[in-house]
C-alpha cells in the first residue's frame, strides 16, 4: 500500500499524522481504562476481603479467652479463614504474661514472617482515645508479593487485651484478569492504529486525487499544451483551486495566443520588407559597383561621398541578408544541405576568400572530414574569424581537432579579451560592448547566426577569455557526421539560441 513512497511524501505523511494521532488517543485511553479498572478490582477485592476479616475478627476472635491456648487460636484461625474470602489467618495470643502464642490457619502458607514489620508495628501500637478516635486498635493493610505473586495483608488486634489477627490474602486473580484486560487494550490499540492507517490512506486518496490531477495538467501545461484544463466537481475547496487553475490556463492560453500572433506578425513584417528591400538593393548595389569603378577618376571632393555611399550600401545589404537567415531561423523553415567535406579546405577557402591568409595562423591537418552543410560552416568561420580580426588582436590562430566524434574548431585572438559581465550576452542580437558605441560596422547578428547554424548541426559553439589573460577563445563543436544529429531533409527551426548576436570586444 506504501510501496515507493518517499519520506516527504504527503500521502506519507498524512498516514504518519493519522497514526500518531490514532495511538496517542488509544494509548491515553488504554492507559487510563487501565488505570481505572485496576483501581476498581483491586479495590473492591481489597475492601471485601478487609470487612470480612473485620466481621470475623469481632464474631469469633473476640470471644476467645484473655489467655486462649494454641489449640483455641489454631481452631479459630481456621474457622476465620473457611469464608468465602479466600484468605489465610494467622492469630498471636498470651498463654501467659509474656509467653506468645500463635494459631495459624496454615502455617505452610502464612507465618508471622510474611507480616512487613512496619504493618506489625502500626497494628500493635495503642492509639489514645479521643472525641477523633473512638478505638485504641485499628485494621491497617499492606500490598506485598512473596515470590513474584502479589498479596494483600492486613491485620488488627481486639480491643481490650484480646488476640491480635493477620490475614493474608493471593491477589493472583486479580493479576491474570487485569493482564487479561491489558491484552485486550493492548489489541484494541493495535487495531485501532491499523483502522486510523487505513483510514489515513482512504483520507489520502481523497484529497490527494485531485491534487495529483492538479500537479499532471500543470506539468502538461508546462509542457505548452496549453488547452489541458480540470474537470470540475464539487465546491470544496479543491473544486475552487481547479476553477481557480482553469482560469488561469484559459488566460495563459489566450495570451500566448496573442503573443504568437503578434510574434507571427512581425517575424512576417521582418520577412516582407527584408524581401522588399532586396530589390531596390540590387539596383544600388549595381549603381556602386559602377562608382566604385569610376572613383579614381572622380572629383576628389566627391570621392569620398562615393566610397561612403558604396560601404553603406554594402554594410546595408549585408544586413538585409542576415534578416532573411535570422527570419528562416525564427519561422522555422532554415534547412540543412548536407555534404562531405574536408575541414582544413574548407577553412582555408573561407580565410582566403577574405584576403585573411596574411592575418590568419591555421593550425590543422588535410584529410579531416566532416559530414556538415559547407555554407553554414562558413558562415560561421567568417563570423568567428572576421570578430576576431575586427575587436581582437591578430594574429588569429584557427585551429581544428577531433574529440570522441566531434569536430572542434578553435579561434583565437591575442586582443584585450572580453569582459566578464559581456560573456553572457556575446551571442544576444544587436547586443553591444560598449553604450557608447551603438553603432558598428557589423549587422550586430553575425554571431547569432552563427550560433544558430552550430545548433541546427546539433553542435554549440562557447566564448570565453583565454586561461593566460591574452584574448579572447571560441570554440566551435559540431559533430563529425550530423546526419546521427538532425535529418537533412527536415526544416530546423530556431531554439533558445535565436536571440543572440555579435559583440564588440574592449
């Protein structure tokens, strides 16, 4: 029933509870029957046997002589202990002024030795008669135990020189009905510490129930099946948690309803005009071309409008085509065009298609092969390098290795590095360095998309300053066959990477 509960376990804990509670109300009331049973037969099996020793005391002790033989004390103790009380009598006498006597009604089971000296004592002591005591001698009593069985003995002495009487009376009976009763309380606890257990879980289910119903559709809804909802019933304070829970599901849902359509929205705006502006692009792109051919033979004082003109066209175009790849990225439709392809090759096209070979130290051995889409490679290894040669220090050494099935590409600068609080943000779109610089030669998304064409690999790629203080160090890791990784033929879309960008390092 408690198979595989943990010990913070609320089912757990509210049959503890119930137990606890259970056993501590049946051990106080076992206690306390006990208690009061034990006092009751005791003392109803003490006071009759007391009042029949004194009724016998006065009926047959009493007319004994003042100095009665052995004989006489022996019959008489006999006599006294045939009752139904079912005590043995012992009674000491005179035979002459100092010579005692005794008779015993059986002196196998009850001599004067079995009398506790201090009840002897208060029974022979001459008490003064007063208007607050009426007798000399009074009946005292005294629970003993003679070899582990427990006894009530008693005794008084006649009034006026007459013999004195000790009976001794087996509470054995007594004993075996109150272990009996004990059992019997003992059993009931047991049972009762059983019916709360059960109870507690029958209770546990009932409460617990709804509350796991709770805890399976938060964990749906935390999984963004956003229509879960609770079936209501009752109006119990459960009932209201999950009128209370339906809500809220229903207004998450409509928010991020509408926060997709406003994300659809723009991710689509996005889209439209980078479209948009590809062709008015293309006609200025042509036109500064043609410039930039002419600009040795133009006026000096426009040639510099011109060369302005021509890199912000360019530095312009270049934006609007990382806006298309971060768009396909966000919409989900960025794809995979898988080839084999040696690295170092790759690198090396990539470098020298930059006019990067005099700035560039490339540490890697022909014939390493990957299985990668060669575009996004180099849009990455453009991105990595060209950050490096812009905010770093050359020379930047790339250098490429294999580790346990991954490729791993390192570029390193020999710059000032990248402070600690920018580490964090590196890969965040349009993030800068430094507030004072807003505005950089670079689009601001060239390491985002990088970052992304790493991830649809099912690689990454990390940034941190070199162990001895000199530059910074990124790594890229992408796994030599991605085809183990990501199906080539399936869209890839963008993941929590998709709102990184480039930095600018200080």
């Amino acid at each position: 029933m408690f198979a595989g509960l943990r010990f913070t376990s609320l089912r757990l804990r509210l049959v503890v509870v119930f137990a606890l509670v259970a056993l501590t109300a049946a051990v106080s009331a076992s206690g306390i029957a006990y208690w009061l049973n034990r006092e009751a037969v005791l003392t109803r099996t003490q006071d009759g046997a007391l009042n029949d020793f004194r009724q016998e005391m006065q009926n047959r002790a009493a007319t004994l002589p003042l100095r009665p033989t052995e004989e006489e004390l022996r019959r008489t103790a006999e006599q006294m202990a045939g009752g139904s009380a079912g005590y043995s009598v012992l009674l000491l006498g005179e035979r002459d002024a100092g010579k005692p006597i005794a008779g015993a009604s059986n002196p196998d089971t009850f001599t004067l030795a079995d009398v506790p000296r201090a009840l002897r004592e208060q029974v022979e002591t001459e008490r003064p008669v007063t208007d607050t005591n009426a007798y000399p001698y009074h009946l005292f009593w005294q629970r003993t135990q003679r070899g582990g069985t427990p006894y009530l003995v008693g005794g008084t002495k006649i009034d006026g020189g007459g013999p004195t009487g000790y009976m001794f009376k087996s509470l054995e009976a007594e004993r075996a009905d109150l272990n009996s009763l004990a059992w019997s309380l003992g059993i009931a606890t047991a049972l009762a510490l059983v019916g709360s257990a059960l109870l507690a879980q029958a209770a546990a289910t009932t409460v617990l129930r709804p509350v796991h119903r709770l805890g399976e559709a938060a964990r749906r809804l935390g999984e963004g099946k956003l229509d879960t909802r609770l079936r209501v019933s009752g109006t119990d304070e459960l009932a209201e948690l999950s009128r209370t829970f339906n809500s809220a599901a229903e207004s998450l849902q409509k928010k991020v309803a509408d926060m997709s359509a406003r994300e659809e929205s723009s991710r689509r705006f996005v889209a439209d005009m980078s479209h948009e502006l590809r062709t008015p692009l293309t006609a200025l792109t042509a036109v500064t071309e043609v410039l930039e051919d002419e600009q040795d033979s133009l006026d000096p004082m426009i040639a510099p409008a011109v060369a302005l003109v021509v890199s912000e066209t360019r530095r312009l175009n270049d934006l609007v085509e990382n806006l298309m790849e971060v768009t396909r990225f966000d919409a989900g439709t960025a794809r995979l065009v898988l080839d084999d392809v040696d690295v170092a090759d790759q690198v090396t096209a990539c470098i020298d298609a930059r006019a990067w070979l005099d700035a560039v130290e490339l540490d890697a051995e022909r014939g390493i092969m990957a299985r990668l889409d060669p575009r996004r490679l180099d849009v990455i290894l453009a991105n990595l390098i060209g950050n490096a040669l812009k905010h770093g220090g050359s020379p930047v050494r790339v250098a490429i290795r294999t580790e346990d099935g991954e490729l791993v590409i390192e570029v390193r600068d020999h710059g000032p590095g990248i402070p600690e609080e920018v580490l964090p943000h590196v890969f965040d779109r349009f993030y800068k360095a430094s507030a004072s610089r807003p505005r950089s030669d670079g689009s601001g998304l060239g390491l985002s998309i990088a970052m992304e064409s790493a991830l649809i690999h099912g690689g990454s790629i990390t940034a941190a300053n070199s162990p001895d203080g000199d530059g910074a160090v990124f790594v890229l890791r992408l796994p030599q066959d991605a085809d183990a990784d990501v199906d080539a033929d399936t869209d890839v879309g963008a993941t929590a990477a998709g709102e990184r960008g480039e930095v600018e390092e200080s």
